[in-house]
C-alpha cells in the first residue's frame, strides 16, 4: 500500500512539474473534470492543455517504462538465479539499440521503407522492437542444445550477442553524418521527450500482459531457485517456464526501448533494493518491482526535463547516475551481511 501512495504522489507531482506549473490540487481537478467531478479549485484552459498533452502522456509513458523494466529485471535474475542479472544479459536491449541505430543512419533514407506499409513516423518504433524480437529468438535458439535450453549457455550467447550488436553498432555510426550521429547518440541515452498519447496506447498492452502474467508464474520462479533439476523433481515445467520468461521480458524490454530508448539501471537496481527490504519471494517481489520501478523513473524523468532546462538530459544519464551509488551502497551492505554470515 506504502508503493501505491508513493507512486500516485510522484505521478501527481510530476504532471505538474515544468516550465508551466501546476499544483498537485489543480492536476487532481483537472483529470477529475474527465469524468464530471468538479472540485473548487481554479485553473485555466492553458495548464489543462498543457496537462493533457504534453505532461500525462509523458507521466503515463514513465510508469508503464519504469514498472516493466524492473519486472523485467527481477524476472531476469530469477530466470538466472543471480542479482547481477538483467536484461541486457541476453542482448535484447543492445539489439534493440543496434536496429533503432540502424533505421536512423540507414533504412530511414530508403524510399520503400517510408511507404504506406509502414508509416515514417512508426518507423523506428517498429523496427526497435522487431531488433528486440529478433535478438532474444537468435539468443535462445543457439542457448538450446538435445532440446534443452541451459542457462549457462544462454548467458554466454547473449554476451556473444551483445558484443556483436555493440560492434556493429559501432559500426553503423561510424559512417554516420553529423545530424544522423546526433540522432543515434541521443537515442541510445534513453528519452521520453517525444512521447504522445499514440506512444502510449502502443506501449500499454506490451507493458500490461507481461505484468500481469508473469507474477502467475512467482511460485515456480521460488521453486526454481533451488536449481533446475530440483525444480523439475517439485513439478516445475522447466523448459516451459524458461521460453515464457524470456518471450514476456523481451516485450516489456523491446516495447520501452521502442518508445524511449535504452534506459539503464532501472532494471538490476529495483529488484535489489526491494530485496533488501521485503526478501526475494517472488510473490511480492514481482509486484512491489512494477511499483517502485514505475515510482523512480518517473523521479528520474522529472530531474532529465529540470535540471538543464529548458534543454533536456537524457533519462538514461540520469538513471545511471542515480543508480550507480544505490547499487554500491547495497553491494557495501551485501558484503557486510555475508562476513556476519560467516
């Protein structure tokens, strides 16, 4: 109930947070007004607008982003059984990122790629995630060996992965123009600058159905800790649950970096820092993760459009200088646990 509260109070003050400002009381009334409830509180036309279009789809975006990414996350270092997991292990991020790059220097200045197929302005929203798509299928057809898919092997295929997406990352920039470099750098450092309400709509269910199956599968995540082969002796489908772990991260990773690039942190600091506190029962791990995720990077996103304004930070910068001391502060505080452990 406490991660409720803090989420609605962030997202209340941060749809008023901006050049113009809104108080907490004037955006209540606001969305009130949408369903016939009038308080007395005064506004104008202008902030109701403002709110509308510009703020609440930015706000909205953040929640769905922040609250999948750290599902993700904790699915991943369930699937993993190691804390340092996340999702970039199996490279969906970085092949994501290579084919947003990709569409930016490349496919966007190809004539049948700016048809009526496939509008210029879905383009790169498309292309992103279909890169994600793409990578975690290649990642889990080499980790598969007799018909089994073997975390170990899945590990090392995804780091393979990454460091080939990085290269021809590398290498797509490399002969890139000014404007286009600008474009690809700014990209892969995350932003929600250029959300609307039709980004939004495009995101949600890709956020939505991941969150809601995967806590479902919270007591074979538990069971799953103790091994595979245990886990498989107690019941578990084990192969099964592996493909719909891996299918429904790589929606809620490709869907957020479609949307706003690639966001670092959100994903391995979350489920760290809830850890800590409620203990590592995916029941309420999985749930509490949508929560705090969706709470801090709608913090993360108000500093990105604050602190140089009226520039913009790229959230992904913010997320990274924010996350950095957290972790190192919980690996400090890990270390001393395990010496009174021993």
């Amino acid at each position: 109930m406490g991660l409720i509260i803090l989420l609605i109070g962030t997202a209340v003050t941060a749809a008023g947070i901006g050049a113009m400002h809104i108080s907490p009381q004037q955006v209540i009334a606001i969305l009130l007004k949408q369903i016939n409830i009038h308080i007395p509180v005064t506004y104008d036309e202008g902030m109701a607008n403002v709110l509308w279009q510009i703020r609440l789809p930015r706000v909205i975006a953040a929640i769905l982003i922040g609250s999948g990414l750290a599902v993700a996350g904790a699915a991943m270092q369930g699937l993993f059984r190691n804390p340092m997991a996340d999702p970039t292990l199996i490279g969906i991020s970085f092949g994501a990122s290579f084919f947003a790059v990709l569409t930016i220097v490349v496919l966007s200045s190809l004539p049948f790629m700016n048809g009526a197929l496939i509008p210029k302005y879905y383009l790169l929203n498309v292309t992103t995630f279909a890169g994600a798509c793409f990578t975690s299928f290649v990642v889990f057809r080499l980790s598969k060996t007799g018909g089994r898919s073997l975390i170990t092997t899945l590990l090392l295929s995804g780091l393979a992965i990454n460091a080939l997406c990085r290269a021809l990352t590398d290498l797509v920039t490399y002969v890139a123009n000014d404007e286009q470099l600008r474009s690809a750098t700014y990209w892969t450092m995350g932003s929600l600058g250029g959300v609307t309400w039709s980004s939004v709509w495009a995101l949600l269910p890709f956020i939505l159905v991941p969150i809601i199956l995967l806590p479902r599968l919270a007591k074979s995540l538990n069971v799953f800790a103790l091994g595979e082969q245990e886990a498989a002796y107690l019941g578990v489908k084990v192969k099964r649950l592996k493909a719909v772990i891996v299918v429904l991260t790589t929606l809620l990773v490709g869907a957020s970096v479609a949307i706003a690039g690639v966001i670092g942190f959100v994903g391995l600091i979350v489920p760290h820092m809830l850890r800590s506190i409620t203990g590592s029962d995916h029941r309420s791990l999985l749930p509490n993760c949508a929560l705090l995720g969706a709470t801090l990077l709608t913090m993360a996103d108000v500093v990105s459009r604050t602190i140089i304004a009226p520039a913009e930070l790229p959230i992904g910068i913010v997320t990274a200088v924010i996350g950095t001391p957290i972790f190192v502060v919980l690996l400090v505080k890990q270390k001393k646990q395990l010496r009174l452990m021993s």
